[in-house]
C-alpha cells in the first residue's frame, strides 16, 4: 500500500470512528464530471487471487481486520458482481474506499451515490465522503446510511469541497452485523446552487 493510501485509510477510518451528521443538501445543477472518477465502480474487474477486497478498492475494518469478510459475488437477482461485505467478528464498523482522482473540486460539491442491498443487514450501511487537507487531516466528511430493507436501494451523499482540500476520498461504510452488498458506485462533480 502505498504512502497515499495508507493516510487515505486513516483519514477515512478516523472519520468513520468519528461518525458524522449530514445536513440537507442544497439545490446543486450537475456538471461536467470527469469520466471514471471511481474505479471499478460496478466491481466487475477481475477479482485477484487470494485478495477479497476489489481492484481500486482499500478494505479495511475497526481494530480487527478479520471481524468483516470482503467478498465480489454474484446471484440471480444481481446485475452481474457486486462486493458482499459480511461480519463474522464483533466489530462495530467496515469500510471499503478509494481517493478520487486529483482534480480541482474547491467550491464544488461531489455527490456519491451506490446501490445498497440491505435485506440481510443487522446495522446500517452506506456510502461517505471525507474532504483531507495537508497530511491527510479531515477537514470534512459526510455519510448517508441505509438500515434493512428489502432488495436493492440507492443512497445518495452529498459534501461541498472546501479551501484546503487536497483529497477526496470516496468510501463504503457497514456498521453493525449481517451482511450488506454493494454496487453501481457513481461519483458526480456538482456545481453549488447560484454558481
């Protein structure tokens, strides 16, 4: 893992440690977003051998990484893969994330959105944003979590870009037991409303 990832995981993990409450969106115009700002957004690349986590992706998990089992599966009712996250230890949290690509998003507002498959879930899940300054401080972070429900349901998060901000990064979050899935992650650069 690189130096990069590394402070990304720790700001995320920080951030989810933390937890965080999200204020309503305000009315945002979409923008041009540059294309594939998250990698393997539908988890369909290769999974590599003897590694669950998906390509592009950093997993991770509260104190024991053991606790969550991070898996890209399939089933009748998918669209093809999507990454099943699983709880196997009592552990209060997971998380799944990557930084997005450098690009200049200061006065802007990104929006994370990803398909939640939650029928089995104990807790909560899904997805997060965390804003890192200068030596991976968290200067902001915004999460949207979805409890159990029935079959495949959107979540959306939204965060302004403030001055400062040198990475985003995008995550998946599970809190709590059962097992959630995961697909369809989609990332968009918005333009704050009045801009």
């Amino acid at each position: 893992m690189t130096p990069g990832a590394r402070s990304a995981v720790a700001a995320l993990v920080a951030a989810v440690a933390a937890g965080c409450a999200s204020a309503p969106p305000e009315p945002v115009a979409a923008l041009a977003a540059p294309a594939g700002l998250v990698k393997n957004a539908d988890f369909e690349a290769a999974p590599v051998p003897g590694r669950g986590c998906p390509p592009s992706w950093g997993c991770t998990a509260h104190s024991n990484g053991a606790a969550f089992t991070f898996e890209v599966s399939s089933d009748s009712r998918s669209r093809g893969r999507y990454l099943k996250v699983a709880r196997v230890q009592p552990e209060p949290w997971a998380l799944v994330n990557q930084p997005l690509p450098k690009a200049d998003m200061v006065g802007r507002r990104v929006r994370l959105s990803v398909s939640v498959n939650g029928e089995s879930l104990e807790g909560s899940a899904g997805p997060m944003i965390v804003l890192q300054g200068s030596s991976g401080r968290v200067l902001d972070r915004r999460k949207v979590l979805l409890s159990r429900g029935p079959g495949w349901r959107r979540a959306s998060v939204e965060i302004d870009v403030l001055p400062g901000t040198e990475r985003v990064v995008v995550g998946l979050v599970v809190e709590g037991g059962g097992w959630v899935g995961f697909d369809d992650v989609e990332a968009t650069v918005l333009a704050k409303a009045g801009a």
